[in-house]
C-alpha cells in the first residue's frame, strides 16, 4: 500500500477516485477538522476501530482452524 503526502490549507479538497471528497475544514493548533462526501455503500472507519475490528477477525479465524483441526485429528463418531 502507498502513502500519499499532501498539504492542503483549510477549505482545500482532495477527490480519491472520483468519487470521494476529503476537505479540511479547521485547523486549531494541531487540531485538523475533516469533512467527507463519499457514496452510501462506502465503509468509513476511524483506525482505531479498523485495527480492533481486523484483530478479532484474526483471532475468530485462528481459533476456527484450531478447533477445525482438532475435530479432524479425532475423526467422526461411530455409532453404537
């Protein structure tokens, strides 16, 4: 993945693949206040909870192929 770089002044845009507006409305001391225009099925997420979310997934998978496995080393049951 790329990371672009841009300095925009309060007021200023820039338009992500045609579609999406991110426009800087304030700033106040290290404060930067932002505006999106994006289309209704897009998914926006602050990182934090990006990060937390994506860890969960991790952790549901990993555990869903540990417990897979452990099916499949102790073989169907037979019945009696």
């Amino acid at each position: 993945m790329a990371m672009l770089y841009l300095t925009r002044r309060e007021g200023e845009a820039v338009i992500v693949n045609n579609e999406i507006e991110v426009r800087v409305l304030g700033v106040r001391g290290r404060t930067v206040r932002l505006g999106f225009r994006f289309p209704p099925d897009t998914t926006v997420l602050r990182e934090e909870l990006f990060e937390q979310i994506r860890r969960a997934n991790e952790e549901a998978a990993t555990a869903g192929r540990s417990l897979a496995g452990a099916v499949a080393r102790k073989g169907p049951k037979e019945d009696r």
